[in-house]
C-alpha cells in the first residue's frame, strides 16, 4: 500500500497529511469520554475540493495488537468523513484508512497515541 506521511499540515485541518498525487488525505483523533472521534478529509486538486462519495473504511491496531474495522460516513455539513472509535487503552495505535474513489484505491497509513 503506497503512502507518503507527512505531519505537516499545509491547506488543511492540522492533522497528519498524507499528499498522493492529486490527492489531500488527513487524519484528526479528538479524545472523548470512551473512545476518539476521527475526522478524515479525503480531496482532491489544488484547491482540495472534497470528495463526496468514496468508500472509506479504517483498520486500527491498538496498542495490545488487536485489530477492529471501523466505517466512515460522510458528513454533507462538515465536508469530511468522520468515525468513531469506542475504546481508550493507553498506548499507540496504528490506522489504515482503505478508500475506493469510483474502483481507484487511495490508502494512507497513520498513528495516533492516547
């Protein structure tokens, strides 16, 4: 799975940013009571115009080494897709984020500690 990190944020939110070709992906984790709230901003272009209607799904890894499938929806208001993730085990996580734009695969790879 190609993917190229960076933890700069540059025309985004202040997430970790991942730049693949024409491609804007971005990751924030907020802690709340019980779990995280992920923001994923998936765009497209220059101007990072949002995608509206990718596939996306998140693999985590958490700290223990157990895995857990998360889904992504789409908020019309917000222009980003969001899922939660119920569960606080101290340590680092690790997160693949699978997109299908139309039948092309956009994947990025992210990590997050609590």
């Amino acid at each position: 799975m190609p993917y190229f990190d960076k933890t700069e944020s540059h025309g985004g939110q202040g997430g970790q940013v991942i730049e693949m070709g024409d491609y804007h992906l971005e990751l924030l984790t907020l802690k709340e009571d019980g779990g995280f709230h992920l923001d994923f901003y998936l765009q497209k272009g220059i101007e990072h115009a949002p995608i509206t209607d990718a596939k996306v799904t998140g693999k985590v890894q958490f700290p223990n080494g157990t895995q857990q499938d998360i889904n992504f929806k789409y908020s019309d208001q917000d222009k980003h897709y969001t899922g939660l993730l119920s569960t606080q085990v101290p340590g680092d996580y690790k997160l693949a984020i699978l997109v299908d734009i139309n039948g092309e695969k956009v994947n990025g790879r992210f990590n997050f500690s609590y």
